[in-house]
C-alpha cells in the first residue's frame, strides 16, 4: 500500500508565516526578506500582526492534493463521494433521551395537579385558578413550576421533531456501506476500535439524496469494471475529481458522465420497447385468410409480452408511484393495440380482396 505524501516539520524549518519565536525573531526575520509585496508578509510593528501572503515554505493541500493520513483523510474520503455520506443516527439515545425527557414532564404535570387541587381545597381564597394575574401577583409556587415546564417543554419538543427528522433519512444501500468500509480499511484512516460504527446499518443515515436510477448506475459502474477498469476509469473519470481525491485509494467515475451513459442506455430501451413489438407484428400479418386466426393469438402474445416488460421497466428503473406506473402501462398498450387493429384491419381487407 503506498504511504500517505506528509511533508515532516522540524525546528530547521520555517512554518506558514515563516515566525517561530517573539516579536522581535520575527521583525528581524522580516527585514531581512527582499522588499517585494508579492512575497514577502507584510509586518504591523504597531498592532504586532502578520498578515501571511499566498506563498509559503510547505507547499498547501490545494496544491498537493495529498491529505494528512487519520481523520483529516477520513474526512476526505467521505466528502469524494455523496455516497460516502454516511453516519450514525444515534437512534437508541434519541429515544433514551426522549424517554427520560418525557417521565421528567409527567413528573411535573403531576405536580402542578397536586398544587391546583391543594388550592382548591382551600377554597381559592385569592382566586388564582380563575385569574393568572392573580397568581402573577401572589407568585406563588405555580407560577415557578409552569415556567420549567415551559423549559421542558421545549427541550421535550426539540429531541421529538429531531428524532422524527432523523428517521425520516433513509439507510444507505449495502453497496455504498461495504464500499465506505473498504476505503477505510484500505486506507488505513483510524484505528479499528473507532470504525465500528459502521457495521451498525440499522442505525446508519444516508444524507445523499440518490438519483432517479441510483441502483442502476452502481450496477453499470460495476459491470464495466468487471469488463475493463482500466477502460472504465479512462473514459469516466475527470481530471477534477483526481484532484479531489489526492492521494487517497479510491477510484471515483465522474458522476456526470456516468449519468449520460445511464441515460443513454434507458433511450436505448426506451426505443426497444416501442419498437420491436411493432417490427414483430407487423411480421406476423397474415399472408392467407386461414392463418388470420392464429396471427392474432401470436399478435396479442407479443402485446401482452411486451406490455409486462414496460412496467416492469417502469416500476425498476425509475421512481414512479403506482398510479403512474398503470397509467403508463396503460397508455403504452393502448398504442399497440391500437396500432395492431388498423394495420389488422388494413391487411385483412387486403387479403379479402385477394382471395
């Protein structure tokens, strides 16, 4: 495995601003540099302040690409990909803390039951449950409690829309979880005790919205690379997103270019499906009147054939609701059935008048 690029830093080296002791090391330092404004960093004697220019010593991550190896590659890694951006819901806590919040606020409910029932008894004699500035006036103990149950209350609301938000993200696809595995392992970023994390997919939240036919694009990417990865990275991945990644192990295709690919293969399709049923029944048009009877069976087999592909096309590859998916379906074997009356009607006149 090829080592992390990290350029290491001793005391015989100068730092980003080229400072390392007092005041005074650095305006000797500084006087000492060419008096040239697009190299040199600008000294302010007065409010003791370096402002740093663009050029320094160690060459920066922008420049390299290279990332320092633990989190700061970790980091890296995750941020390569939408994908990769996967983490822990924490949805055992949430719910502890919401329960624990929730006991704390039937506790305190209970008790300002207690107080407006001990008032009662007495009589109410400053009516202070007909009237809040009456018990805004005496400040009693209700008052007190209400405003901690106000507190709670919104403690109380905070982790329970939170916690409805959290669950509301969905869980990343096995793909993508063994795949962030995998580059944490190969690049070695943290120590194993601190990436068990992510063996706990039930608890994992994918933030990456995934496109029309997310699936679809991963079994591509993976039957090219199957063909030829080499061809595969050639022709789908960027010089940007080289950049991007550095000098970490990982093999991204752009996701740009592997859309175009994907939608040219669903164009592909699209033209199949409407267009060899209508090439395969036309094919079968009777010739002779006596085989008019079995062309028709052999005709409706190949609506009916083509009419399930359709769907399931439409239920597989893209993200329609139910209702949509009938309603294609159902416009979709219209056209040939309609398309298979006329050029029926036509021939079999034909044949008619041939006989």
């Amino acid at each position: 495995m090829a080592e992390n690029s990290v350029v290491p830093h001793t005391d015989d080296q100068q730092g980003p601003a080229g400072v390392h002791g007092p005041n005074d090391q650095a305006q000797s330092q500084i006087t000492a540099l060419p008096q040239d404004t697009t190299s040199v960093e600008a000294y302010d004697i007065e409010n003791q302040s370096i402002s740093i220019s663009e050029s320094s010593s160690t060459p920066s991550r922008e420049e390299t690409g290279n990332y320092q190896p633990g989190y700061p590659t970790l980091a890296a890694i995750e941020d390569s990909d939408p994908s990769f951006l996967i983490y822990r819901k924490f949805g055992w806590l949430r719910n502890r803390l919401l329960l624990d919040l929730q006991d704390e606020l039937v506790t305190l409910e209970r008790e300002l039951e207690l107080i407006d029932a001990s008032t009662t008894r007495r009589g109410d004699p400053d009516n202070v449950l007909a009237s809040r500035r009456n018990d805004q006036r005496k400040k009693t103990k209700r008052r007190g409690l209400l405003k901690e149950i106000h507190q709670k209350l919104l403690e109380y609301d905070e982790v329970l829309l939170h916690l409805k938000q959290i669950h509301a993200i969905k869980r990343p696809t096995v793909r993508n979880q063994n795949t962030l595995y995998n580059l944490i392992w190969n690049n070695r970023c943290v120590v194993n005790e601190e990436t068990e994390w992510i063996y706990r997919g039930e608890d994992l939240a994918a933030l990456a919205s995934y496109s029309e036919h997310g699936w679809f694009n991963g079994f591509v990417e993976d039957a090219m690379n199957m063909i030829s990865r080499s061809a595969t990275t050639f022709f789908f991945r960027d010089t940007q997103l080289k950049k991007k990644t550095g000098n970490i192990r990982v093999n991204l295709l752009s996701p740009r270019r592997l859309e175009v690919f994907v939608r040219t293969i669903f164009t592909i399709l699209t033209a199949v499906l409407f267009l060899v049923p209508v090439l395969a029944m036309l094919e079968l048009q009777p010739s002779h009147a006596h085989q008019a009877r079995h062309a028709e069976y052999m005709q409706l087999a190949i609506v009916l054939v083509f009419t399930i592909l359709f769907s399931a096309s439409c239920s597989i590859f893209t993200k329609a609701k139910r209702q949509e998916v009938f309603t294609a379906t159902g416009a979709y074997c219209a056209v040939l059935v309609v398309f298979l009356g006329n050029t029926h009607n036509a021939i079999t006149n034909d044949v008619i008048a041939l006989s």
